[in-house]
C-alpha cells in the first residue's frame, strides 16, 4: 500500500481540489 507521507500527500491535494471547486 501507500507510503504514510504519499498517503498524506493525497490527502492534502485532494483536499485543496476540493477547495478550490468549491
């Protein structure tokens, strides 16, 4: 599975996508 730091990093730049639609 995904490392924890790339995990994080998912996390993070989804977050600002979704953010930013919305």
């Amino acid at each position: 599975m995904l490392s924890s730091a790339m995990n994080n990093s998912y996390e993070v730049t989804n977050d600002h996508i979704q953010l930013h639609d919305a």
